[in-house]
C-alpha cells in the first residue's frame, strides 16, 4: 500500500512538474539582440531605461543592449543576422541597401527616433569662421565614415559654400584636432562634438554650431532597424519591442537626470552632469525638435523620406538608386496614443 502510495506521489510530482516546465517554455521571453550606434552616452538611455525598468521583459523580450562603433557597422551586422534589431543612421541604411541591391538580407527601418539629422559643422569662434560663407577653403576634420562629413556636398549646396580640404582622424581625435587648431571646423553630432568640445576645456559660448537641420538640410537621423528574418518570423516580436521602447521614450523625455542612471549602471565611469545634458540636447535637438512634433513621433513623411532617398543617391553616389518602400516599414508602429509623447512647446 505504501509502495502504491509512494509511486502515486512521484507520478503526480513528476507531471506536476513536467506542466510546470512546459508553462515555462510556453511563456520564456523571445531573447533579442539590439546594438546601439555608438558608446554608452546619455543618448543611450532611451534604450538602456526600458531593460532596467522591465519594460521589455514585461512585453515578453529579454533584449540585450550592447554598444556599437558607428552606424555602418549596425547595418552591417544586423544585415549578417548578428544582431536582431539596432540603432542607425538612415542615410547609412540607404547607402547599405543601394549599394547591395541583390542581398537577401537587407534591414529595414521600423522607428524613426531622431526626426532630423544631429550633424552639424562646428567651429570655434576665435578661428573668425561666423557664418557658411567661412567655410570656404577652410580645412575641415571629421571620420570618414561621419554623417556630418558624408552629407556636406547637400550642406554645402544649400548654403553656398566652395570647396574646402577634409582631414580624417580616428573619432576621438576629432575635437582634439579642433582644440589644437589642426583643423579649421569639424563635423559630427552637435550633441557629441559640442560636450566633448567642453570636457576639453572650450565653453559652448565659444563654439559656433552650425546644424543642419537648421541650415535647409532637412535629412532624417537614426532610427530603429529590424532584420528581414525577424520581420518575417516574429513581427509580433517587434510590435512589442516598439510599444515598450515608447513607454520608456516617454519617461526619459520627461526625466533626463533619472534616466542617465541607467546608462550609468552600464558603465560605472560616465559623467552623470555631463552625460545628463548630452541626453538633453539630443531631446531638444532631434527627438522632440519643431519637425518631431510636426510628423509625429516614431513616423515619417514619405515625400521627406523620397527627397532624401534621392539626395543620399546622388551625394554617396550608390550603385543603384535608393528606393524608399523599401528602407521603410510603418506596419509595427504602436497607436497614435502610444506614439504620443513628446511635450507641447
């Protein structure tokens, strides 16, 4: 009787338990890869607070965020299935897809998160250099692999500028350079080259910024790309990536300072004030800038998107044409009222 008893009592545990791991595995969070496009800075926090705070983990995704070296390489390896979704620059996205028209496994853009593009041409004010018209046969400094660098032909066009000499240095050089004098102006992002200008001693009273954004260059940032085989195979997957990221976006619009502490927790050596006010400027700037609000946050205006997709043709010279239906998938956007986060003005 005992025996019968004993073999009832693992039979029942053993099922138990075997329910138990298969509600487990039923409900086990879809692991995603996510690269950023550059180092953990301020800007690093709209992806880093929505982990910390279980966002993600909450919408069923266990994603890991690792830091990225430029936004080529995001492309590039989200295209190699390295990486499941990432941070890029769009006129990289273009150049990438142009450039490999017969590649299975080109990324799409599923977020627009930088309404326009952080790029501008800095200098500082004792070099005399006040306006565009300055610029003209001056040496500029930039990685030749910079946004700001790539799309100068279009800044330089809009506002008239003749030819200038480029110098190339490794990124952290590029406001060094400057600093030094080797270089009469730099490109970059203004909310990177500006902060790295004052952590080397120049104020921000004696930097003349020159957006371009603000100078008729109206190019989109970075946005959030997906893999084609994550499209294909989990799209539910993405929906709720966004959902999750926007819920996060909202807070840390809201709350700069208390985000930073999340990209703190990623690397214990950032400068909070400063990482703070880098996060801010890219706020200001381009996440919630004149034009966000104006589209909509997270979306795109195709006749902004076509004019572009033709300028990034003509200025990266691309093997093919840039098509835009094909860089740009609005299908996993949260609702209007998820999407709906960026502060009046």
């Amino acid at each position: 009787m005992q025996k019968r008893l004993f073999l009832h009592t693992v039979l029942a545990l053993s099922a138990s338990a075997g329910l138990a791991t298969a509600h487990t595995q039923a409900h086990a969070a879809t692991p995603l890869k996510f690269q950023l496009d550059w180092r953990f800075e301020g800007p690093a926090a709209f992806f880093l607070q929505p982990v910390a705070k279980g966002y993600f983990k909450d919408a069923g995704l266990d994603v890991t965020v690792d830091a990225g070296s430029g936004s080529g390489g995001v492309v590039q390896r989200v295209a190699s299935g390295a990486y499941d979704l990432g941070f890029a620059d769009i006129a990289a996205l273009m150049e990438f897809q142009a450039n490999n028209p017969d590649m299975p496994n080109k990324p799409v853009a599923v977020m627009m998160v930088y309404n326009n593009t952080p790029a501008s041409v800095m200098a500082l004010k004792k070099s005399g250099i006040a306006r565009t018209a300055d610029l003209t046969g001056k040496k500029l400094g930039a990685p030749v692999f910079d946004a700001g660098r790539r799309a100068f032909p279009l800044f330089a066009k809009a506002n008239q500028v003749g030819t200038v000499q480029w110098t190339a240095m490794d990124p952290p050089l590029r406001e060094t350079m400057l600093v030094r004098g080797d270089v009469d102006a730099i490109t970059g992002f203004t909310f990177t080259s500006l902060l790295n200008l004052e952590a080397r001693g120049i104020k921000a009273a004696d930097v003349v910024v020159m957006p371009y954004a603000d100078f008729g260059v109206k190019l989109y940032g970075n946005a959030i790309i997906a893999s084609p085989k994550l499209i294909k195979e989990n799209p539910a997957a993405i929906k709720a990536f966004l959902q999750a990221f926007a819920k996060g976006a909202k807070e840390v619009i809201a709350n700069p300072g208390a985000a930073i502490a999340y990209v703190k927790e990623r690397d214990g050596i950032v400068n909070t004030q400063l990482e703070t006010r880098r996060l801010q400027l890219a706020i200001d700037t381009v996440v919630n800038s004149a034009d966000a609000r104006a589209e909509g946050f997270g979306q795109v205006v195709p006749t902004r998107l076509s004019l572009m997709a033709s300028q990034v043709s003509d200025v990266y010279a691309t093997k093919t044409r840039v098509n835009p239906a094909e860089v740009w998938n609005g299908s996993f956007l949260p609702s209007a009222a998820e999407l709906n986060i960026l502060p009046k003005k």
